[in-house]
C-alpha cells in the first residue's frame, strides 16, 4: 500500500515517450545513421582536391642516396666526382692522363655517411576515376535512407513493446481483481459448507473440498500478483527506467480498427511498412555498389603538385617542386575485376531475394493478424455474455446448495466457469490490443497518436468496467495471463 501511495500514475504516451529517449534500441538505430552520414562525408570528401604534408629522416652511406642527398640540399660539387683524385694521379704534366681517367673515385664510390631531412607539401587533384566515387557517394546516400527507414522501424517496433507491457499490466491487474473476487467467493463457499455442515445438512467431504478450493484459488491470486510485479518489470526495461522506480498506470489503452479490407491492409503495409523501405534502399545501395565496382574497367586520371624541402639540418630550406599528371588504367589482370564485379552483383541479387522472402512473409502475417484481430473482437463478445451468464449459473446454483439440493461439486464447477469466463475476457481483450498494434506495425502506422487512451476507473462489474477498452489494443510477444 506504501509503494502504491507513493507511486507516480504512468499515461501510455508518458511510457512510449520514455522508452523512446531511453532505450537502447533507438540509441543503436542513431548510430547507424551517424554511420551512414559518415560514409556520404567519406565519399563527398573524395571527389575534392587533398593535400598532404609529411616529413622525414634519413641518413645513408649507399652511394646513390647520398649523391641524391647532396644533389636535394645543393651541396654536390667537382670533388664528389674524384676530381681532386683524378689531378693527382695525372701528375703536374697529365702524364698518367689514362691511368687517372681509369682510377676509381673513392668521393663517389665511397662518401660516407650522409643525412637528409625532407618536408613535403602534396597536393592531389582526382580528375575521373572511372565513376567510382560516384557510385560510393550514391551507395552512402542509399545507406542513409535504409538507416532512417530502420530508424522508424525500430521506433515502431519499441512502440509496439510499450503497448504490449502497458497493456499487459493492465489485464495482469484486472486478473488480479478476479482472483480476488474468486478468493471472496471460495471463503463465502467455505463458509457456507461449514455452517451446512454443522446443521447436519451436508457431510464433512463437502466442507473438506471448500477448504482445497479455497486453498488453490489462492494460490491462483498470489501467482496474480507475481504475473503484475513481472509486467512492471517488463515496462521498466522497455523504458530504460530504474527497477526501483515505482508507478500506477492510469490509463485504458484504445486502438481503432484498421479501416478497409485486407487487400488494401497488404498494400498499405507494401508502401508503408519501414523495413520494406529500408530493404528498397538497400537494393539502391547495392546497385550503386555494382556501379562502383564496374569503375575498375575504366581509366584514373589524377593530377598532382607537391614542393619539397630538404636540408641536412633540421630546417626548411632548398625548395624544389614537382607537378605531373598520371593516367592508370588497368589492361588485363586474369579475372580480378570480373570477380570483383561478380561478387557486388551476387551481392545485389541476395538483397533483391531477401526483400521478395521478406514482402512474402509479411503478407502471410498481415493476413493472419487481420484474421485473428476479428476473431478476438467476436470472442470478446463472446466471453462478455459468458460472464453475464455464469454469474447467474452460479447464484442459483449457490442457492440450491443453501437448500441441499445440489453439491458442493457442482457449486464449485459453476464457480469454475465464472473464473474461466472472466478470465478469458481479460485474455480476450488483451489479444484484441495486441492484434491490433501489431497490424499497424506491418501497415506502418503504428506510431504515438495512433494510440489513444481513456482514465482507468474501477468497477465492479468486469465487462461494465472495462467495457471503454473494448474500443482496441494490439502488441506481440506478451506473457499470456495465466487462466
């Protein structure tokens, strides 16, 4: 009663928003957007000019790297050809000319260790890449419409576990008011066999079999309470909420029925249905893929200007640049760019397959939903006058056994099939709902103002009390209430 008190009521909209900023669902469906606007930066970042700064180190006693060091930094010279050597072995009057010209130039040959140390600014201009990043900023693009098309769709889908756990607590509730009206019953049953049984009106088996009745219609009423504490639990983790947070939901959820036939359901749901939609924008991508990869038949050409600076010493000096041009284009490579293209292409027709299994399915569910929401609105019905009628069984069975013309066996079954008809409303009612969200979320309609609720009052009797909410809700995979 404490918790109770102190309990915050809890509206459906108050729920749907909470799981929506809460969830971890919804955080993972953004990410896959980021993702996806990335990837278009990524690909928009491509197609514009780049330019590169590095720097680097060396230091080297090979020959060539040093002469190209001292050529980079503009210290080469005529000594490190040998040409001081060459003097000398030539003599004052070049008497050993061929002997000198013959002589190897240790300078050259051997110049010890020497270190260079380079900066260089690149620019990189593409000019045409054969479409390729085209097709990758177009696959991007398509990647972001499948990520927001998922992005509905799994806000959808929380919605739709919202619906299913708040209106889970509330027929876990409800069943919580029959089990104790079956407790009520069962104790004014014991009374009335031990009063009976104490006239002599009746045998001890009588007053045994309302105590076991009694017994396990409590029984039935605690795992009533436990069926509420668990549906609590359930709503708390669809919203992201903390476990101890306590809240009352006040509400009757409605949902109108789907207007129309069921063709026109189907069609809806074709049109409409986000994770169609994301499968739709996912073929774009795999064809902007197959485009992409087509790119490796065509020619590259890129343009390019770089300007460096090298010095033996740290430091930025002696510039020089370079600018050019390159054209690449790829002749014969014995079935690599076949294969390629082959595997993007196959990677198409696999998501081309996956959508038809996918819009297959999802006729065959939106045909079975459909038939089974109007067979829980008929058995709604159904289950109201089988309340209405039980009730009456069982007082003039009760007064027959206050007479002792009937058993106490009888008045317990009649007391049974009130419990049963009672409980079946409640079920009934509760797949209602559920069959019904679960059609708009096939039809993709299923979103905050599609659902509408009325204050949660209470009354005694079970149709008349509940009568507001025959209106229609729907949800999937919801703990059964126990019968």
């Amino acid at each position: 009663m404490t918790k109770s008190q102190n309990a915050q009521g809890l509206s459906i909209q108050q729920a749907i928003q909470n799981a929506l900023t809460q969830n971890p669902m919804m955080q993972q469906s953004q990410a896959m957007i980021d993702q996806a606007q990335g990837a278009i930066q990524e690909a928009s970042g491509n197609r514009l000019p780049q330019l590169d700064l590095s720097f680097g180190g060396m230091a080297s006693n090979n020959a060539l790297n040093v002469f190209g060091m001292k050529l980079n930094q503009g210290q080469a010279n005529f000594n490190d050809f040998g040409v001081q050597q060459f003097f000398q072995e030539a003599g004052p009057t070049f008497g050993n000319l061929a002997g000198a010209s013959s002589t190897p130039p240790d300078s050259l040959n051997h110049p010890g260790w020497h270190q260079n140390f380079q900066t260089s600014l690149k620019l990189s201009v593409p000019i045409y890449n054969g479409g390729k990043i085209s097709g990758m900023k177009a696959q991007a693009e398509a990647l972001l419409r499948a990520a927001q098309s998922g992005d509905r769709a799994a806000k959808q889908q929380l919605i739709l576990q919202v619906v299913t756990a708040y209106a889970g607590i509330d027929a876990a509730r409800a069943f919580v008011k029959v089990t104790q009206q079956a407790v009520e019953a069962a104790k004014s049953y014991r009374d009335l066999s031990n009063k009976m049984y104490l006239q002599g009106v009746v045998s001890k088996s009588d007053l045994l079999k309302s105590e076991v009745n009694l017994g396990d219609i409590q029984l039935r009423h605690q795992q009533a309470l436990d069926q509420l504490a668990n549906a609590k639990d359930a709503l708390r983790i669809v919203m992201g909420s903390p476990g101890n947070q306590h809240f009352e939901i006040n509400e009757l959820i409605h949902i109108d029925k789907l207007s129309g036939t069921l063709e026109e359901a189907r069609t809806m749901a074709l049109r409409n249905n986000p994770q169609i939609l994301a499968m739709d924008q996912q073929i774009d991508a795999a064809r902007s893929g197959v485009s992409s990869a087509r790119s490796v038949y065509k020619p590259h050409v890129n343009l390019m200007a770089q300007q460096d600076w090298n010095s033996e010493n740290l430091g930025i000096k002696n510039d020089s640049y370079t600018v050019g041009a390159v054209l690449n284009w790829k002749i014969l490579d014995f079935g690599a760019r076949s294969g390629q293209v082959d595997r993007a292409v196959a990677g198409l027709n696999a998501t081309q397959s996956n959508q038809q299994m996918a819009i297959n399915t999802l006729m065959s569910q939106v045909g079975e939903t459909w038939r089974a929401a109007q067979l829980a609105e008929y058995r709604l019905e159904l289950k109201k006058l089988a309340i209405s009628q039980s009730e009456e069984a069982t007082r003039l069975e009760k007064l027959r056994y206050a007479q002792g013309i009937s058993t106490m066996t009888n008045l317990l079954q009649t007391q049974a099939e009130l419990d049963k008809s009672r409980a079946e409303f409640l079920q009934a009612q509760y797949e209602l709902i559920l069959q019904r969200a679960t059609l708009l979320l096939m039809t993709g309609q299923l979103e905050p103002d599609a659902i509408s609720a009325t204050p949660l009052t209470t009354q005694s009797s079970l149709p008349d009390a509940r009568r507001s909410a025959l209106a229609q809700p729907a949800v999937l995979s919801v703990s059964k209430v126990p019968q």
